[in-house]
C-alpha cells in the first residue's frame, strides 16, 4: 500500500512517447479483435480478492486490472496495453463515483491501481486527474484532496465549478462540470455496481450523473431517458471512452446507498468501451444476484433499468443492449 | 426622521427573531446526535450537516426520491466512531408524520431483527434502523465486527432518548 501511495507522489514526470493517435488526439478502438456490430466486455474475477476480514488485497486488484486489460486489449504486457488506451500528452479524468458513501464508493485500491499503469504508460502524474462530485465523494473513495499539479491532482466539480451556458440532448439540459469540458481529453469512467432505487441498476452510464450540476433534475421516470440522453451529449459521448467498473463490492438492493445488509463481494472488474454493453452485462449481475438471495427481479420491483433499452434505440445510438451484440469475455 | 429610526429598529427586531429562530431549529437538529463519550465508546467525529428536503440529493442523490415521496422535511447527519475504529454513521430523517417514517420503515427486509426502540425498530448485523414519532433513524456501520450489533444498540438508545 505504501510503496504504491509513494509511487503515486513519487512518480517520474517526463512523458513517455505513446504510438499513433487519431485525430481527436484520443487513443483509437481499443479492442480490435470483436467482429464488427458486436462490442466487447470483459468481466475479470479474482474470488480471493477479499481477505477473511473484507479487507481487499491491493496487489491482487493490480493483477486483476492486469488481466481485464489484457484480455479486452489482446495485448498481453500491462504497459502495451494502456499506451492504445490512452492519448499522447494529454488530461486523463478517472471518473469515480463516491456518491454512496465510505462502503460502497469506487475502491482506493482500484484508483491506485489505474494512476500506476498510467504513469507507467507515460501519462505525467498531472496530467491524471481523479474527480467526481465534489471532495465528500472523493473523500468517502479514500482519496486525498489534491490541486498541486506536480502531482496526480484530485479534486471535484466544487472545485471546478460548472459551465455557465447549458447544454442539451433530449430531456436532459444541464451545466456541465469544468474538470469535464476544459480539464480533460479522456475520461475513464470508474464507477462502483450498485442497485438503484428508482433506476434500477447504476453503473457506467449513470456515473455521468456526477458530472452535472442538477443531477436530480435527471431523476424522473427511474431515469429513463435521462441517463440516455445525457451520455449523448456530445462532450460526454466523445471524452468518456472506456470503463472500467468496479464490481470488487456492490449492493444488490437498497442502492444507491450503502445498505450492509445487502452488501455482496462479486470481485469483478466489468471492461469496456462500450457503456451500453457494459451496463446490460451488469444488470444481468445484478439480477442473478438477486435471484440467488430469493429478491424478486428488478423489473417486479418495479423499476428495470429501462434506460438501458433506449441507450440502444435509434436516437441515441450509444451502444448495444443486445446479448447477441454483446461479446462477453468472463475470465 | 424618527419614524425612520423605528423602522429600522423594527427591521432589526424582525432579522434577530428570525435568526435566532433559525439557529435554535439547527442546534433541535444538531441536538439529537450524542455528544463524544456520552455513549461509551463512541466519539463523534463529524459536524452535523442538515439537508433540507429539497437539497437531499445532495447528500444521497438518487435515494432522495424515495424520502421525498414518503414526505421527509430534512435530514440531520453525523459520523461516529467506536472505540476509535468502528466508524459509523447516523442519519435522522425527519419526517413530516409518523406516517413517512413507517413507510421507509417497511422496506425493510425479511432478514431483519425486530428490536424495542421508539414505535419500532429492525437490526442487522451492520446497521439499525428505527422510528419514533415522525423521526426515521438509520445506523450503519462501516465494518462488521464483533461488537458492532450491541455498539450499534448502544448508540441507537442515545440518539432514541433525545428524539
């Protein structure tokens, strides 16, 4: 633990020289071995990734991310990997999601994890920035409040501040955060799998709610089409890239919040481009779950991630919902 | 000239009343949440933060809606820990009758272990949560240990006598 905290404060600063990057200075399609029409997600686990205390063993979360990235990538050398994912000399934004409190926030050990490759991959501690809500979130992921940019920076929209002018997909009209819209070229979204009380299911496309101003405002009907037509804003669509979700802890009901007693250990990092894919792949976790402690499904619950349909439909566009679409890798 | 001095006296008058009316419903919020070493064991660790219906999601998000719905008029919330580890965090909601506190009450699941506090309460083995009158308490936990089910007892009764 220590040696990677120092490795985070410590780490070199010159830039390692990445390969080609597409025109938007982004990294370009990261899995290149699906056949076309589908997407890919990888589901990694590791069941001994919690020690008989709960408590996470940090050097197995690393080899986990190592192995779901490799087998979304194809490339077997953790360092090859991410120099495809991300971009030459630009911001990365790792979006965590804190919003459930100290249990059930994106884990520290995942972050850690994450600005290590990084750096490895050539990315200078300053230009990653960790971010969410606000320092409350951040605070509850384990995380340190930090805008010195010598150094990873990690800070939230109430640092930053939102964009005076709103912007508009659909229902969804909204002040975007600034770490969003002026800080960062690519956004990795790090988002914690949760059971939602009016959504359903919270996990890739819902952790856009931290990155507004009103959330709420996108809460009506169990946020559908809000979570749709949010991710299609243009800015969110184009930066927010690749997932990896954090399923290391999650709740199966009584989310979004931190209910313990339906607190459950999937050890699982869920990967993926795409954000649609990666958010049927964990409902469908999040059912069986369900369905194993005896809950009825969420759709008898009354509230099934419908959200997660019209992110499919013809006006959005943004992924496939469809399982035959779907190529999923469990490892 | 006088008449203008009185309506400033006036205007003053009106701006204490309220002032003082505002902070005496912060410190009735503050007040239920039990002082470090009132509880054996338990340190309060944090200032009480007060969410107004209207700002809960700013706090819990997309559970607002459900206290929302079941007519919750703010929410009061502190953190705690036990015996300098077991850290926990209370929330009182206050509701607008006893009627909202019954309705989040039932959502409760099956697992749940009925226990004697206010008008009624549930304990799992990280967490309580209880009603009395129109307040809905919840106590979570952030850890399960041992001695977490009594801690958690014994710092329920706290908060409970204060209601």
């Amino acid at each position: 633990m220590n040696s990677r905290r120092d490795f985070l404060k410590n780490a070199a600063t010159g830039a390692v020289l990445l390969g080609a990057q597409s025109k938007l200075g982004l990294a370009g399609k990261l899995d290149l071995h699906t056949e076309p029409g589908k997407s890919k997600v990888v589901i990694a686990r590791d069941p001994a990734l919690h020690g008989a205390t709960a408590q996470l063993d940090e050097k197995r979360v690393l080899d986990l991310l190592d192995r779901a990235i490799a087998a979304y990538t194809g490339l077997e050398k953790p360092i090859d990997a991410w120099k495809r994912i991300v971009p030459v000399g630009k911001v990365i934004g790792l979006k965590t999601n804190g919003l459930g409190g100290k249990g059930i926030s994106t884990h520290l050990a995942l972050v850690l994890a994450v600005c290590e490759r990084l750096q490895q991959a050539g990315v200078k501690p300053g230009e990653i920035v960790v971010w969410d809500r606000n320092a409350r979130d951040l605070i509850a992921c384990g995380l340190t409040i930090n805008t010195d940019s010598s150094r990873v920076r990690c800070y939230g929209s109430d640092v930053s501040g939102f964009e005076d002018q709103p912007v508009s997909f659909g229902t969804a009209n909204v002040k975007l955060s600034k770490i969003l819209t002026r800080e960062c070229a690519m956004v990795i979204g790090l988002p914690i799998l949760k059971d939602h009380s009016s959504a359903g299911v919270t996990f890739a496309m819902k952790n856009m709610y931290g990155v507004v101003e009103r959330p709420q405002d996108l809460h009506p009907g169990g946020c559908n089409p809000g979570v749709a037509d949010l991710n299609c804003i243009p800015v969110i669509r184009e930066k927010v890239r690749f997932t990896i979700g954090d399923a290391l802890t999650s709740v199966y009901q009584g989310g979004p919040g931190f209910h313990p007693e339906h607190l459950w250990y999937p050890n699982a990092l869920v990967v993926g481009e795409d954000r649609v894919a990666v958010d049927h792949t964990a409902w469908q976790m999040i059912e069986r779950k369900r369905a194993e402690a005896g809950m009825p499904a969420l759709e008898a619950a009354g509230r099934p991630p419908r959200y997660i349909a019209t992110a499919a439909d013809q006006i959005h566009r943004l992924g496939v919902n469809d399982p035959q679409h779907i190529h999923l890798l469990e490892i | 000239m006088k008449f203008s001095s009185n309506w400033k006296w006036a205007i003053a008058a009106i701006v204490i009343v309220f002032a003082t009316a505002g902070l005496g419903c912060k410190k009735k919020s503050s007040d239920v949440f039990p002082a470090t070493g009132v509880i054996t064991g338990w340190e309060k660790t944090s200032e009480t933060r007060v969410f107004a219906a209207s700002d809960l999601w700013k706090y819990i998000d997309g559970d607002a809606e459900q206290y929302v719905s079941a007519g919750v008029v703010s929410t009061s919330t502190s953190d705690y820990k036990y015996q300098g580890q077991l850290e926990a965090t209370v929330d009182v909601h206050t509701m607008k009758d006893a009627a909202g506190a019954r309705k989040i009450l039932e959502t409760g699941t099956s697992d749940a272990k009925p226990i004697q506090l206010g008008d009624e309460g549930m304990q799992y083995a990280q967490s309580i949560i209880f009603r009395k009158g129109p307040a809905l308490v919840r106590i979570v936990a952030y850890e399960s240990t041992p001695d977490a089910p009594l801690a958690l007892l014994a710092l329920a009764h706290g908060v409970e006598a204060k209601l």
